[in-house]
C-alpha cells in the first residue's frame, strides 16, 4: 500500500502512531483494503495533511465519513474526484459561498485541492470506508487518531478557525481552546438540514474577517 504521511504531522503526531489503537487500526485497514473495495484510494488516506502541512493549516473543516461510492472520496471531507457529479452538500457549501460573499467558488469541480494549498484542513474523523457501506470503518480507531489531530492544532497553533457544520462535528469539536481559536457552528449542508441553519451562516466571510484581522490572507472560496 502506498501510505505516508506529510513530514510535519508526522512529527507532531509521533506518539500517536505508536499507540496500541493505531497498530490495530493499521492491520483494520490493510486488512479491509485486501479483502474488500475501500475508498479513498491507499494513496488519499492522507491526502489532506499531505495538503496542508501542519504549519501551513488556517482553517479546519471537519467531516464525518469518505463517500463510498466510485469516484468519490478523494481523501478531502466534502470533495469528490474530479469528473464526479457533485453531492448535495457540495452543492450546498457552492450555494452558501455566492450567496455568502457574493461570488461564485472558484473551485472547477468538486476537487476542493485549492482550498487544502491555501490552508483549509478538509478532514474528515473517518479517513477510510468500505465501498456502498457508509460508516462501515467507523469505531475501528480512526476517531481517536483525528480527535488527537484536533487537539494537538488547538495546543500547538494559534487564531485558526474551526468550521463545525452538524451535530457531529460539533461534539468532536470539543477539545478545541476558544480562547484561542475561532469556532463557526452551524447545521449541517446536508439537504436534510441545510434550511435549519446552515444557509445564511455565513461561514466563508466570517472566517475571512478573522484571518484578515489576524494578519492573515484570506481564503480564496
């Protein structure tokens, strides 16, 4: 299998690689990924730290599960490899930004790659899945590495922004330091909620009148 892992989380998360949570993990995955269709492909696993390198993150968008359909799951939570019709919570997130900050996305598609170059960590707590079995990897480990992601940016950075869309999200977004960090809460793009809070939330412009005032440069949506 061809996994790494970009060079500054690595580092950072050392310790947890050595847990007796990861290496059971580990031989989960390698095992699923013989046995069964897996999505993302063994090279995305990582593909959002491999993006946005611990340094480099700005904001955080977390998700919940890989799509697990063919295509789909490119190891960034909400995108879909290129060619592939997009979902309905893209097309939500799409909708939100025109009519959050006035202009369309600039995104071609629904690789989101340009957001994870500018700093936005797309990550989702579950980095693998079974094929057309949502959930299928969940509570196998991979919760508790990303919830150590989570925390080591709240300890370790300051002034990121945190985009928590859904209930979900929202628990897993816990450990984050407040005092430190911004936090965006919202309902989830989901048709199923996206007219219960997500729509008018503003979360792109409020995230860029944040980095702004922290010096930073804002994000291209």
């Amino acid at each position: 299998m061809d996994v790494r892992i970009e060079p500054s989380w690595k580092k950072v998360l050392a310790q947890e690689f050595e847990q007796g949570y990861f290496v059971q993990l580990t031989e989960f995955v390698k095992k699923e990924y013989q046995e069964a269709t897996v999505y993302p492909p063994p090279s995305f696993i990582f593909r959002a730290f491999e993006l946005t390198p611990f340094g480099e993150v700005k904001v955080v968008i977390l998700g919940q599960d890989p799509y697990h359909e063919p295509g789909q799951a490119n190891g960034l939570c909400f995108a879909v490899g290129t060619g592939t019709r997009l979902p309905p919570s893209l097309q939500n997130i799409y909708k939100e930004i025109k009519a959050d900050t006035g202009k369309a996305t600039k995104i071609v598609g629904g690789d989101l790659e340009g957001w994870a170059k500018q700093g936005v960590l797309l990550l989702n707590a579950t980095l693998t899945v079974r094929a057309h079995s949502a959930g299928s990897h969940q509570r196998q480990g991979w919760e508790q590495f990303t919830d150590a992601v989570i925390k080591v940016l709240s300890e370790q950075r300051q002034n990121l922004v945190f985009i928590l869309w859904g209930a979900y999200a929202q628990k897993k977004g816990v450990v984050i330091d407040e005092s430190k960090h911004l936090v965006i809460r919202s309902a989830h793009p989901s048709p199923l909620s996206a007219y219960n809070g997500f729509f008018g939330s503003k979360p792109f412009s409020r995230c860029n009148e944040y980095l702004f005032s922290q010096g930073e440069l804002p994000i291209a949506w």
